[in-house]
C-alpha cells in the first residue's frame, strides 16, 4: 500500500514522473547528435534518418490518448510501469540494430512504451497537486526537465557517440528507467478515474491512418515526386481519416477525441500553440545537428556544446514560466515565447545567422528562451478548466498535439530542405536549401504569439468554462439519475 501523499510524498511522486520525461526527451535530443554518425554507418538519405526521429513521434502521437485512457480505466500507476518496462526494452533493442529498418523498427517499439509514459505521468501529477497555483509549479519543473534533456542530450550524446559509438546512446536509458520503475513501485500510488472512458478501436485507426499516410507523404514526396500515385494515394487516405474522424467521433458517447474540448479558445490554442512550438523545435534541431557535423565538419560532442546556450535558456526559463504561469496566468510567457522564437528563426532565415558564431550563438540563446517559454502554459491552459475526470484526456491532447508538431516539423523541414539540396556538393548547397525550412520556423513563431495573444484574454477564458459546464452537465445528469434510482 502507498504512503500517505504528504508533501514530501507529493514532491517525490512528481520526481519519478519528470524521470519519466527526461527518459523520453533525453532519447530524442541525444538522437539527433547523433543522426549524421548514423547516417554514415547505414548511407542513410536525409529522409532516412528523418524517419528515425519520425517514426518515433508518429506511434507516440498516435498512442498518447488511448495509453491515457487505457491508464484512467484500468490504473495509472500499472500503465506507467508497463511503460518502463516497454521503453526500456526498445532501448536495448535500438542499440543492437543491425541496419536502419531495424532500427526504425524498434523505434518504434520504444514509442509504444513512451506513449503511457508521459500523459500517465501529467495525469499522476494533475491528480497529486489539486491545488491551482502548486499544480501550476509542478508542471513548470515538469517543463524544466525538457531544458535539462536538452542540455543533457547533447552534451552525452557528444560524449558517447564521439568514445564509444553512437548505439551506446540507448544505453543510458537503462539505469535511469530501471530506477523509475522500482521508486514507482515503491512510492506512486494507484488511481483510477471515477468513470474510466470506454475504448474507441474505430477512432484509434482513423488516427493512426491519418498520422502515418500525413507524415509518409510529407517525407516521400521529394524524392517520388508530388504526382506520384503512391503520394497522391496517401494524402487522399489522410484526408479520408480526417474526413471519418470528424464525422465518426461526435456520435460516439465516450469518443477517442472529445471535440468539444475545442469549444474552449485555451484549450484550442493551447493545441495550435503546441504544434507550432513543437514543429519549429523539431525542425530547428534537425537543421542545426545536419549543419553543425556535415557542413562545419564539427564532432558530435562539439556540436552538442554548441547547442548548450539554447538548452540552458530552456532550463533556466521553463521553471520561470510555469511560476509566472501560476502567478498572473499564461499570457505573458506565450507572448515573450513568441518574439524569442520568431526573432530567432528571422536571424537565421533573413540573416544566414548560421554561418557567423556570434550570431548562432545569438540564435541559439533566442530558440532557447522563448521554447522554454512555452511549454508550461500550453499544458497549464489545456487541463485548467477542465473537469478533474477529464484532466488526463486533456493532458493527452495537449501531449499529442507535441508529437504531432515535432513530427510535422522533422518532416516538412526535413522535406523542403532534401528538395533544395544537391547531393552532389552537399555543403555548398545547404545553407540556401535550408532557408525556406527557416522561414516555416519563423511562421512557427508568429503562430504561438498571434494565437497566445488571441486565446488568452478575457473572451478565451470565457469560452473555457462554458465548455467546462457543458463537459461536467452529463456527469451531473447521471449522478442525479442515480441518486434518484
């Protein structure tokens, strides 16, 4: 049996699950330092090693809410272990990849355990900080631990890819899931929602359908064309999935996606601002790992020290935001994140800030302050208001609408940056091919300040709890019903 949740208890909970986060996130950031070491071994193209990363992100995405209710039915702690366990399979798995199919492959298998593991734990954390203005500091440290990986991932992945190779990058995911997973069964307690959702197989295929067909056509399109019938088939199946998705779901009691979560402006631009951020970090990093290594000729640990500023504004800003989240509401940090980022990708857009250290490590510090920003009050915003029983669908929306984003920005990045490139002088080209790439991340940039300025006022909030009234009116119509029977 748990120990009381006492507030030490509480700030020990919330410990082992930011372990669970800097498991996942440390697993991408040190992944792409050590992308071109990969790329080498395997001759890999540049859409190959986007589907490393991809690959990843598109099961996460996928998963994130079924992993969340499956969790609120059956026990969020049970989940949460059996993602440990998953994760930390696919780890040691990746690190014995014959070849990048493999690779992928198991990938992949790591994704399915890192689905329970990050909605499971912000439910855990929702439901052990009740209090607003607390939970609101948990989840800023909750934010902080993705500067800590990211100030982290590059400088380890440097070390170990430089030393030893780049699949002893999956070895640290080892001792640091096994520690999560022996303190989670010591000190995390079980918890169940009231009225766990029931599943929704249909709507889980109509996404995993409209994610996978997206994100293949996006990647594929440069090299087989846009005409392509293989292309042009999978974009026509995800605008079928998406087109099923939003006739199927509103029929559905208990659907996988609660549409009417996006009646809230919070909630909705939290999930815009989400894809946005997340979309430019992910195509932000993809840019700087490809150019610091295969056109500066930089080792992975130099290029992974070169990233330091932008990880280390990430972690000194994501506690700040979470506090200021928690003080005067999320406003202010959406809006200094939206300047930082779109500032930065203009440097590098307009000004080919890469080619000058001064002015990459302005860029970088820039990146770094505004991402670290954002990430505390889109989660802030997308479970405030809400129902406390709906509290982990919410968190897994606002978690799917990341993995969303980071997919969509490694691939469209990604994307336009292999059509403008010319293989044959990589280095020469790269520079030019990789401005229209910058350019989406200053689009980024403006998105997360027009729309955080848009959903954050006095109408937004409004919005917000009419939709809260509307999602608690059922709850309340079956308590009636049952007290009276």
């Amino acid at each position: 049996m748990a120990p009381p949740l006492t507030h030490r208890r509480r700030l020990l909970v919330l410990a082992i699950c930011c372990m669970s986060l800097l498991l996942v996130s440390l697993d991408n950031t040190v992944l792409n330092v050590a992308l071109p070491s990969m790329q080498k071994d395997f001759g890999a193209s540049v859409s190959g090693m986007q589907w490393t990363i991809d690959a990843y992100t598109l099961v996460l995405a996928s998963l994130l809410m079924l992993a969340g209710s499956t969790a609120d039915r059956v026990g969020r702690r049970r989940i949460f272990k059996a993602g440990l366990v998953i994760f930390t399979v696919g780890s040691v798995l990746c690190s014995v990849a014959p070849n990048l199919e493999s690779l992928i492959a198991f990938r992949m298998i790591q994704a399915v355990g890192g689905s329970m593991l990050n909605p499971v734990a912000m439910s855990i954390i929702t439901n052990t900080f009740t209090e607003p203005r607390e939970r609101a500091r948990a989840i800023g440290v909750w934010g902080g631990v993705v500067g800590i990986s990211m100030a982290a991932g590059p400088l380890v992945g440097g070390v170990l890819v430089d030393s030893v190779g780049w699949r002893s990058i999956f070895w640290i995911n080892l001792p640091v899931g096994l520690a999560a997973l022996l303190l989670t069964m010591r000190y995390v307690p079980e918890s169940r929602a009231p009225k766990p959702r029931r599943p929704d197989p249909v709507g889980q295929l109509l996404v995993i359908a409209l994610l996978g067909s997206l994100t293949y056509a996006i990647i594929e399109a440069p090299g087989a064309g846009l005409t392509s019938p293989t292309i042009v088939a999978f974009a026509a199946l995800a605008l079928a999935a998406l087109v099923g998705l939003l006739a199927y779901e509103p029929r559905r009691a208990e659907p996988l996606i609660d549409l009417r979560f996006f009646r809230s402006a919070p909630f909705s631009g939290a999930t815009v601002i989400a894809v946005s951020a997340f979309a430019s970090l992910g195509g932000f990093l993809f840019l700087s790992t490809l150019y610091l290594q295969n056109v500066r000729g930089l080792s992975a640990l130099d290029a992974g020290l070169w990233m330091l500023p932008m990880a280390a504004m990430t972690l000194v800003c994501a506690p700040l935001s979470g506090r200021l989240v928690g003080s005067r509401g999320p406003r202010i940090p959406l809006l200094v994140a939206g300047v930082a980022m779109t500032a930065s990708g203009i440097l590098f857009a307009a000004f080919e800030a890469e080619t000058s250290n001064v002015t990459r490590f302005i860029g970088y510090v820039l990146f770094g302050l505004g991402f670290g920003f954002v990430n505390a009050p889109i989660t802030n915003t997308a479970v405030s208001g809400m129902p406390r029983a709906q509290a982990g669908v919410a968190a897994a929306v606002a978690s799917t609408s990341r993995q969303i984003g980071q997919t969509l920005g490694v691939a469209v990045i990604g994307a336009v940056l292999a059509s403008g490139i010319a293989t044959s002088s990589y280095a020469a080209t790269f520079v030019d091919a990789s401005r229209p790439a910058w350019w989406i991340t200053v689009g980024c940039g403006v998105a997360v300040l027009l729309v955080g300025l848009l959903t954050s006022g006095r109408w937004a909030r409004a919005t917000a709890r009419r939709t809260a009234r509307c999602l608690e009116q059922p709850e309340i119509q079956e308590a009636t019903a049952g007290a009276s029977s």
